[in-house]
C-alpha cells in the first residue's frame, strides 16, 4: 500500500480559487438544446454546479434555418430556433458562449461537408459581404431581443478548430484570419460592448501568431480560446516527440498558450480554454470511468492561474457527432449518460463544487487545500493512476497545524464502490436498452452516500483511497 502524509497549515498563504472549471461547458450543437433530455441534463449539472455558460456548435447550420436566399440571391433570415435555442438556456439560468458556425449551404463558396454525422458546410462564404451581413443581422436580432445589458455578458467565438477538418479554407490560417476579421468587425458595428474571440484551435495552436495578427491590423480582439485533449500528442501541440501523459497534457498546454499570452502585446487578454477532456476518442475505460474523478481534480490543481474558464466537453451524451447513441456508456464525453445516468466525472464536478474560493498552499501533489467563504476548510484528496494501470490504494494521512477549533471531519467519497453506478451496471449485465426499472436503480446507485463523521485524533485523520479514489474533506 502507498503511504502519504499530508501537512495542513490553514493559515498558510492563500491565494483566490475562482472556480474556473465550472464557468463553462460544452455541449453538442445547437439544435439538441431544444429536446426535453438535453435541457433536464442541463438543470441537473446547473444544480451541481452553478455553471454560468454553455457553448455548442452549429448556430448557424441549415437545421437552425437562419439563412436562406430567394430565387433572386436575396438573403432571407429566421431567427425562430434561434431564439427558442437561447430562450431555453436563459430560462434556465445560462449564458449563451455563442461559437459562430458553421456555414449555411447557400451562402457557401462550396459545397465541403464535414464528416460528423450531422453534416456540417466548412467551405467559407461565396460572398464575404453577405457573411457580414448574417453576422450584423444576428447580432443586431440578438440585441433587440434580449437588450444589450444582457448580451454584452456573453461571448462570440469565431468558428471552431479551423486548424483541422472543421475550416476549408487554403490556406488554412490565412483564410481562417479573414472570417476572424470580418466577423469581429461585423459584432462590433452592432456594439462594441459585445465581446469576440478566437481562434478556437484544436492543439492549442495559432495563439501568439492570432494575437500579433489582431493587433498588427487593429482588429477587435476580447479573448483568445483554444483547446486541448489529454490524448494529443506532443508531436501536434508542442512539435516535439517527448511523451507527456495523459495526467499532464490539458496543462502543459495550458501552460503554454497562456505564457504566449503574457508575452504578447496583449497579456491581460482572457484566455478561455472552450474545449478539454481526457480523451478525444470514445474509451469507456476512460471518460465513462472512475478514473474521471482523481483526474479532474488533478487537472485543476495543475490549471489554476493559467486560464480564465476551462471548459468541459461535454455536460451531456445527448450528442450525435458519431450518429444516434447506441448504448448508455459508450466512451461519450458528457458528465450524463443516455437517459439521465450520471457519470462518475458528474459526481466529481458535484463534489468538487465544495471548494472554497481560497486556496491554501500546499505541497502535495495530490491534494487542493482550500477556505470558504463561511471560514470552512475543505480538501479534495486523491489517488490517481493512468487508466491502464491496475494501481495501488494509498494511505493518506492528513496532520492539521493550528487546530484547536477543528475536532472533526465530513468525509465524501468518490470511487467504485461509492458514487460510481458502474458495479450496478455491470451487475444487470450491461443492458444495451436499460428498461425505466434499471434507469431508476442505477441513478439511485449513482448517488454520493452521505458523509462520513470522522473524529480527528490530536488534529490527524487518516483515510485509504482506493486507486482511482477521490475525497472531499470538510472540516469542523
């Protein structure tokens, strides 16, 4: 068994935790966010969270019916699921983070479909001017509709990953320049105060040379986005063939973009990390698993200060890029499975929700230390392997300096056996098609178990973890 002491100073130094990792989620594309199941996904990770905004792909995809020409070539607009789209989120209290794609069919320069089952145009526009024109007359509808008080705390993303498949144009960067330009000009004309952004690289690429673009030809530029799975390679974000694991990639990138930023002519610029996850592929053994729980709370204590908001991909598997879900626990991305079945990484970002919004520091890498605003100390503790290692439990010891007014602790547990309806899952033998009877006992088996009341002796409390195990910590 490993063994770990951990020493807890409360009145060590401490420095503001905003909650970056639960401002912001992705989510499919547009149009799923009318059906009953993503919106009840939604309010369930909203209650768990309180996250402030949602981003999805597709706005502007025929199946929204914004864009249309008459016989003559004329534009025609619909902005009726649009506004049902963003009605249905402020409903629910979150903030559209409005990624701008992709291309309607008639205004495309060609006709080159994406391969996501939905078939998204990335060609770019057969007129530049009637690019502009669709920008200036959704924001404009926007701004009538909702007030400019209100849209001015949401955010425009230009496009998303122009630097793969999901951009057409050639060359590449250089075209992709052209869309940022004229569809940040285009926001602007409506109101400055509306805020536009990019360039919503896959790899976390393009960033420093974005921003020297932005400035060198004063364009109008509110934040820089990017992303990154755990997954890439080091080869596609960093040029070098040095094996980084997948425990460490999110931030090393990270890492990266956000010292181009600082470096730049513009280093107070936000940066919004708008898409991350362990995996970009489908592997049940990783995003469906317990492995999710150590490995969030990991990636935060290794991201806090590097970004502004760092997004999930995704809250929900009412997703369709790979075509209809063909059984609940597939590999998907969402925190909630097919049929409302939260996943593990769900109860990860529900516990972790408890964090202060003070973080103490601390040495261990294996631990966020932080104070509430009521005072409280809470701790996340964890025991974290590679998904492919069997791994070990690990003792964990945990010594409190300056104790006198802490005599107890409330223990949440995140593991197989506590949390997880994984071992409930594979007890019913995996049902392809789970009947509502074995919906109903595998969300109850979902559920976190109450805390445990735990005495600390001489200010000390121990704990074993489980590999893959999670713990969150509050003291009294």
């Amino acid at each position: 068994m490993l063994e770990e002491t951990i020493e807890v100073d409360p009145a060590a130094r401490a420095h503001p935790f905003p909650h970056f990792w639960e401002q912001l989620f992705g989510s499919g594309r547009a149009i799923l966010s009318l059906r009953e199941s993503y919106r009840r996904d939604l309010r369930e990770v909203k209650r768990a969270t309180d996250f402030k905004y949602v981003r999805f792909h597709a706005i502007l995809h025929d199946e929204v019916g914004v864009y249309d020409e008459d016989a003559a070539g004329s534009p025609v607009y619909n902005f009726s699921y649009v506004d049902q789209i963003y009605d249905g989120l402020l409903e629910n209290g979150v903030r559209p983070f409005v990624e701008i794609s992709f291309m309607p069919r008639k205004l495309a320069a060609e006709q080159i479909i994406q391969s996501f089952w939905y078939k998204p145009n990335v060609s770019p526009p057969k007129s530049w001017n009637k690019w502009s024109d669709l920008i200036s007359h959704v924001a404009r509808h926007l701004v009538e509709r909702y007030g400019i008080e209100e849209v001015s705390q949401w955010y425009f993303e230009v496009w998303n990953e122009p630097n793969l498949d999901f951009w057409a144009g050639d060359p590449k960067e250089q075209t992709y320049y052209q869309l940022y330009d004229v569809t940040a000009k285009a926001l602007k004309a409506v109101d400055s105060r509306l805020r536009v952004g990019g360039p919503a690289t896959a790899q976390a690429a393009w960033v420093d040379r974005f921003i020297r673009h932005c400035v060198e030809n004063h364009i109008p530029l509110d934040f820089v986005s990017t992303h990154v799975y755990a997954n890439d390679t080091a080869k596609n974000v960093f040029g070098t063939d040095e094996l980084i694991s997948r425990n460490q990639m999110v931030c090393r990138a990270a890492r990266k973009v956000h010292d181009e930023v600082k470096s730049s002519p513009l280093p107070d610029l936000p940066l919004i990390w708008s898409e991350y996850n362990a995996s970009y592929l489908t592997e049940p053994d990783v995003t469906d698993s317990i492995y999710m729980g150590p490995w969030l709370a990991d990636t935060i204590r290794q991201c806090d200060g590097l970004v502004n908001m760092l997004s999930y991909w995704t809250f929900s598997d009412v997703f369709e890029e790979q075509g209809v879900i063909k059984q609940p626990f597939y590999g998907g991305y969402g925190l909630i499975a097919e049929r409302g079945l939260p996943k593990p990484s769900f109860n990860a970002f529900k516990l972790l929700h408890r964090l202060g919004g003070q973080r103490i520091e601390n040495i261990s890498d294996s631990t966020l230390v932080t104070r509430r605003d009521d005072g409280a100390l809470v701790m996340a503790v964890w025991n974290l392997f590679l998904p492919e290692e069997a791994g070990q439990a690990k003792k964990v010891t945990i010594r409190l300096q300056n104790r006198s007014t802490l005599h107890r602790a409330f223990v949440y547990r995140l593991d197989y056996t506590h949390g997880s309806l994984l071992a409930a899952y594979a007890e019913m033998g995996k049902p392809v098609y789970p009947t509502p009877r074995q919906i109903a006992e595998l969300r109850k088996a979902a559920e976190i178990p109450p805390a445990e009341e735990l005495p600390l002796s001489q200010g000390s409390l121990t704990l074993v973890l489980p590999p893959q195990g999670l713990a969150l910590i509050e003291f009294h």
